[in-house]
C-alpha cells in the first residue's frame, strides 16, 4: 500500500504484446499499487471473452503480485445510434469489474458528434443512459467514472459536469484526465476542480511536451516533465483529499516507438511519488 496521500497505477495501454499475466507482472515489477486494464479485442482483457474461470486466474494473480485492478476501460460510446447495444456493452464491463474485485469503471462521455442532435440534446439523451448504468453499477458495488476526452461529449470541465448534473446518479463520477482538458484550452486547473473536484474517483495522469502536427499535444513525457502543469494539478488533488489512483495511461499501445514498459513505469512510478510528496508538504 502507497505511503502517500493517493495510489499510483499502470495502464495497460502501455503493456501492447504480452498477456494478462505478463503485463500484471511487469506494472507490478514498477512497484505501483494498482492495474487499470484497458478491455479491447486487442486488449490484454475483453470483457466480451471474459470468463468466471479467467477472472479467478487474473484476481489471484494480480493479489500475489500485490496489485489491486483499479479500474477497466471498455470502449462502448454510442450513446445515441446505438443506445442498447452501448448499455449492454458498458454491463458487461461492470461485470467483469466485479468479478475482479475492481472499483471502477471507466465510461465514455459519448460521441461528439451525434446526426441530428445538438450537443446539448445529445448530453441529454446520455444523462439518460447513463442512469441505467449507475443503477446497474451500484447494484455490483462499482462505480462508472466518465472520462474527460478528446472527440466526445465531455470534452470540458463545464461538459462533463453538465452530464454528471443531469444525471444525478451517486454511481456515476468523473475519471479526470488532465491532458485532454489542457489540450481543449477551456480551462485552467482552478476552473476544473471548481467544477469537478467532488466528483473525481479516478485520475488517468499523462504528460506530454511540445505540441504534435495537428496542434494536438506532442510527444509523451513522464508526468512532471512535459508541459501540462501537472504539479499544480497534484497540489489540487491532495487539497482536495484525493486518495483514490493516479493510473499512467501510458500510449505505448499507440505509439509503439515511446520507450519499453519496464523502462518507462518504474520512472513514471518514482515522478508520481515524488509529485504527490512535494504536493503534501
């Protein structure tokens, strides 16, 4: 158990190549505290191949090597065109969450852009949807954390707290990802917890330096060493007593030219640690 205010954890987004075991073994080698499966095809877990019998397998690994599953990441957005097959998808990731003993379930904010409907009209029909998941969540003692992302309908702090108000459900929060908001240039790190500090359960924590072709962000860096303000945003995580997962959603599964896993998680391990400790002084 970290002896800081706040967990650390690897994704493995960053872990493209191996098994579940291997990529367990190798965030738990870093010495984080936590794993967040990214659930896909390609995926090291998919919750639509997921089984009783695998997730025995992967609990008990994941307990000898010290690791709590934090949190999976399915990738179900279509809210609109495609409600029901969305919900269903997003249970049966809280399913396997469950199973694993896992807190969190990361959601998508839905797809931005939705053939005749507003945004606001859009937000409107996933605050909808997204009741029957908190209800669905909270009856497996999991909660739906929405991700705040690039190309979806929570792309802001002001968005995603709008859905989260209007769906005024206690099982589904906020996944704060810092990067996409610095990168949609709404807001400024007061500005975002103002907004949504009482709703945070999960922090997925990246860096980036420069700015990319596309005007997007640049290349990955560990947290603390690009250009993304993040220990001012560490300093407003222990202010506000978070003490749930800073998750390195490392992009290596993108970007297979970004460093090794074994190199890159125990850096990014030591610079969370030492963020969060300075932050705690």
């Amino acid at each position: 158990m970290s002896p800081f205010p706040m967990k650390f954890a690897g994704h493995t987004m960053g872990t493209p190549g191996v098994d579940v075991f291997r990529a367990i073994d190798i965030v738990a080698e870093a010495g984080m505290d936590g794993i967040e499966f990214r659930s896909a095809a390609d995926g090291v877990i998919h919750e639509a191949s997921f089984t009783p019998e695998l997730g025995a397998k992967v609990l008990d690994h994941a307990k000898a090597a010290g690791l709590e599953v934090c949190s999976v990441c399915p990738y179900y957005q279509d809210y609109i065109g495609a409600r029901d097959a969305t919900v269903a998808g997003v249970k049966l990731a809280i399913d396997m969450a469950a199973a694993l003993e896992c807190p969190v379930v990361r959601i998508s904010g839905g797809r931005e852009q939705n053939e005749g409907l507003t945004a606001d009209q859009a937000r409107g029909v996933l605050a909808d949807a997204l009741k029957q998941v908190g209800d669905y969540a909270a009856d497996h003692g999991v909660t739906g954390a929405i991700e705040t992302h690039v190309g979806t309908l929570c792309y802001t702090s002001a968005q995603t707290l709008d859905v989260i108000e209007r769906t005024a459900h206690p099982a589904i929060r906020v996944c704060l990802d810092w990067a996409f908001i610095a990168q949609a240039g709404q807001d400024t790190v007061e500005s975002c917890f103002e907004r949504l500090a009482p709703h945070i359960v999960h922090v997925h924590a990246k860096d980036f330096t420069g700015r990319g072709p596309d005007d997007k962000v640049g290349r990955q860096a560990i947290l603390g060493e690009g250009d993304l303000g993040w220990p001012e945003v560490i300093a407003q995580l222990v202010a506000i007593g978070y003490e749930g997962y800073l998750s390195d959603e490392y992009e290596k599964h993108w970007k297979r030219e970004l460093p090794e896993p074994t190199d890159w998680f125990p850096r990014s391990r030591a610079a969370m640690a030492r963020l969060v400790a300075d932050a705690a002084l």
